[in-house]
C-alpha cells in the first residue's frame, strides 16, 4: 500500500482516489523495475545525500536529505498554472488552453507523452553499472540524483497517462517499465537511449547533450495548448538543468584534468601513458553522443512536426520570442543534399519545425563547446573541441546513409568505413577508458586520476562531504 503522503505532490492525490488507485497499482512494479534495471550494487546498504522535491517553490524544491535509492520519494509537480493561460501558437492561437485531452488529438498528445516518459527510464537503465566505476562519491551522488529524478520524469509522465488518457494510458504506463535499453525484442523508442553508457565519459557526453535533448523537448512541450502537460514539463526543466550541470562541468573537469597532465607531460606529451584521458578521445565521444542527439530532433521536413504545430500540441523553444505565432506563410530555408552536392530549397516553416528546433539545440551545445574551450585557452593550448557538423553520423533523416566528415564534407562510403574511428570511439577507446576507471573511488575528498576535484561541493557541503555512505 502507498499512500498519498509517501509520494510529495501538488496535485491533490489525496483527494483523486481514482488517481491513487491506479498509482497503487503501477507503484510495486516501478519499485521492482528500479532495483532490477536501476544502479547496481546501490539499493539496500547505501545512503545517497539526494535532493527531494516536496513543493514546486524554491525551498520546497532543495530539500536535501540522506535516503537509500529505492525509498526515495518520488513525487507528482506540476508548475503552478498560469491565470487565463492561452494558446501560443498554431491553429488554435489566443484560445483558452485545454484542461482535458480533446478527443481528435488523443492520439497525437498520447504518443508525445510516451515518447518523452520512455527515455526517462531508459536512461537510468543505461547508466545502472556506472557506479561500480564512479571517480569520486561526488560523482556517485551526482550520478543519483540524476537517475531518481529521471524516475521522478518517468512518474510525471505516468501521471498524465493515468490521468488523461483512460485504459489506452494505464497500458502505455505499464509498457514504460517493460521496454528496455538496448534489448533486442523490446527496445526503448529512440536509438540514443538503446546505445551503452558504460564509462563516464560517455555518462558526462550524455548529460552535456542527450540531456540537452530533453531539454529542447521539454521547452517546446511546455508551450503545449495542453495545459497539464505544459505545467508538468515546465517543472521537469527545471530538474534538467542540473542534469546539464553535471555534463558540462563533468567534461570540464576532466578536460582541467588532461590540461595539467599535458603539462606535465610536456606539451606533446602522451596524456594515456599518465592514465589521463587525451583530447582526441574527448572529441570522439562528443561528436558520438552529440550525432546520436541532433537525430532525436526527427525529421528536418516532417509532416508530424507541421501538425503538432498547426494543433498546438508541441510548439518552439521560446514561443514568445518569435513575431509570428501562426506560421502560415513563412519558408526555411533548408540544405537538402543531392548527388552529392548541398542544394538550398525552401521548404513551409510548419514542416520545418523540427529544424527548428534543431537549430536552438545546436546554438545551446554550441554555446557550451565555447566554455569548455575556455580551459585549453587558460593552460595556453591551441588546440579546441569542435562541434560536429551536424550532417556527421546521422542515423535519422535526410543524411541518413549518406556520409560526412565532421568538418561536413561528403565522403564515400568506403571511405567512411576506412576512417570512421578517426572520428568516433573505438573498441581500443572503449577499452582504455574501462581500464582506468576499473577501480571506482568511494574515498570522500579522493578523485580518479583522470578528473580534476569540483570548484565546490553540493549543497554548500565540502568537496570531502561523504555523500554516498553505507550503513551500519
Ligand atoms: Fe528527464
Ligand atoms: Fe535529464
């Protein structure tokens, strides 16, 4: 039995006990689900110092406390609603905003709800061994908080599925939990989230850019015309940004890291004979896992990205910032490549929707390549990470199949397959990582040899905080 109080919310559990029941009934499994495919070797003798979220306001919001991982609380928020909140966009502009599903998008807004609940566990099974190879507890707490609180997604979506979408929902509720990462039968729905995350720089990759993902899904679900849906996502993002936190300054610190063994070394010294982890490497892993999420944007010309827009049902980063709401009229002017060559062609805007949404997510990685740049510049190398183009490695859309450089120049099929490795992880890549990070570090204050220490701790702690302890 769960009862209301056990799962935080803002959503008058207590009072829905239609809502309760269902959740009753879908808990245990999730509870199963979680110590079958969430972190190994973490459920019953560790204590993780976790962020809770017990209310959407900024107190509510960082309550911090010491939990074992399966009895974290996981809770329903949605952001507090908007007075007289209307359509932003599409078909249906300036109408009040919808607080039931109307029967004709049901399909559509199920499917986005699915879609966006289904990476949420999927990530936390793809990172289950990454504790068993932390560098630091820092990270191990970090690496916590980010799978509970895509457990806590995975509920917020639940949810909506329970609330709005009847018997069709409670099916689709229960298939989240059956799917898996990687498995042949039953994959998870989109290929970056079926892909190994088994190293942290890949887990660090993955939070810089596949988080940032869902970031840019979450920002165009929260203009959605319906409102529940937009009010849920509006708080998931604001979780996502320490997801994002922990990418971008996990990179950074093992980019400091490289900088002062190349030092050491002596400028052109080899970072792997001093157990580092070298630049070229770095750059493999981001053009990886920032290929894998540029193709999570779908389609450049989509016809199911035109009619979420016309429908109101998924909009643009920022809605507010652009002129025309409607998109009637207006043209992308998109690169298709044919025989070999870029040609320029217009394309309807609404079709486009997925480019553009495309183009925000480029300009925000590209923004935070810039910041890791800075490190290199500060210890006086030349050398700089580099966004790939974003036609590289494609496995979605109209460069699927074909073949590019990172630089974005064509190359031949043969060709791919002789470099390939110069530009994506290899094998031997996989293996060193695995070697260095084969002895985790669960010493408070200590850190693997490949990451420099944080500016600071968590939660105004010390960096030498025991953040994961184990009982007795
Ligand atoms: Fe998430
Ligand atoms: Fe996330």
């Amino acid at each position: 039995m769960i009862s209301a109080e056990r799962i935080p919310n803002n959503v008058n559990l207590s009072g829905n006990k239609r809502l309760l029941r269902a959740l009753e009934h879908w808990q245990p499994k999730y509870i199963q689900w979680w110590r079958d495919m969430g972190p190994q070797g973490f459920q019953d003798y560790h204590q993780v110092y976790v962020r809770t979220a017990v209310s959407v306001d900024p107190e509510g919001w960082a309550h911090f406390e010491y939990v074992k991982l399966p009895e974290y609380r996981w809770g329903i928020f949605l952001a507090d609603p908007t007075p007289d909140r209307r359509i932003g966009f599409g078909d249906f502009f300036g109408q009040p905003v919808w607080q039931e599903v109307p029967g004709e998008f049901r399909n559509q807004l199920r499917r986005l709800v699915v879609t966006q609940g289904d990476t949420e566990p999927a990530s936390v099974e793809q990172q289950r061994w990454l504790g068993q190879r932390c560098p630091s507890l820092y990270d191990l707490r970090n690496l916590f908080q980010v799978n509970v609180e895509e457990g806590r997604h995975l509920w917020a979506m639940v949810y909506l599925l329970h609330s709005y979408f009847g018997r069709d929902g409670r099916d689709d509720a229960e298939e989240l939990l059956e799917r898996q990462s990687g498995n042949r039968d039953k994959p998870r729905i989109l290929q970056a989230f079926n892909e190994p995350i088994d190293n942290w720089l890949d887990f660090f990759m993955f939070t810089m850019f596949t988080d940032r993902d869902g970031k840019s899904q979450l920002m165009s679900l929260s203009e959605s015309s319906l409102d529940p849906l937009s009010r849920t996502t509006r708080f998931m993002l604001t979780e996502e940004a320490h997801h994002m936190f922990v990418g971008e300054t996990g990179v950074a610190r093992i980019l400091e890291r490289t900088c002062q063994l190349m030092k050491e070394a002596g400028f052109s010294g080899d970072v792997r004979k001093l157990g580092g982890i070298d630049l070229p490497t770095i750059q493999k892993h981001l053009n990886q896992w920032f290929s894998l999420s540029v193709d999570l944007h779908g389609s450049e010309v989509s016809s199911n990205a035109a009619s979420y827009f016309a429908n109101g049902l998924k909009g643009r980063a920022k809605e507010e910032t652009f002129d025309d709401h409607l998109v009637t009229s207006a043209v992308y002017n998109m690169e298709f490549f044919e025989e070999g060559r870029p040609v320029g062609r217009e394309v309807s805007m609404r079709n486009a929707m997925n480019e553009v949404l495309r183009d925000w997510y480029v300009g925000d990685c590209a923004a935070g390549v810039e910041r890791w740049n800075r490190i290199l510049e500060q210890y006086g190398f030349s050398d700089r990470l580099r966004l790939p183009d974003r036609k590289f490695n494609r496995g979605i859309g109209m460069y699927a199949g074909l073949h590019f450089e990172p630089n974005g120049a064509p190359l031949s099929r043969q060709e791919w397959e002789r470099r390939k490795y110069e530009w994506l992880p290899s094998r031997a890549d996989s293996e060193y990582l695995l070697s260095i990070m084969a002895r985790p570090v669960y010493e408070p204050g200590k850190f693997a040899n490949y990451i420099a220490p944080p500016r600071r701790g968590i939660n105004q702690q010390p960096i030498d905080f025991e953040y994961v302890r184990t009982e007795h």
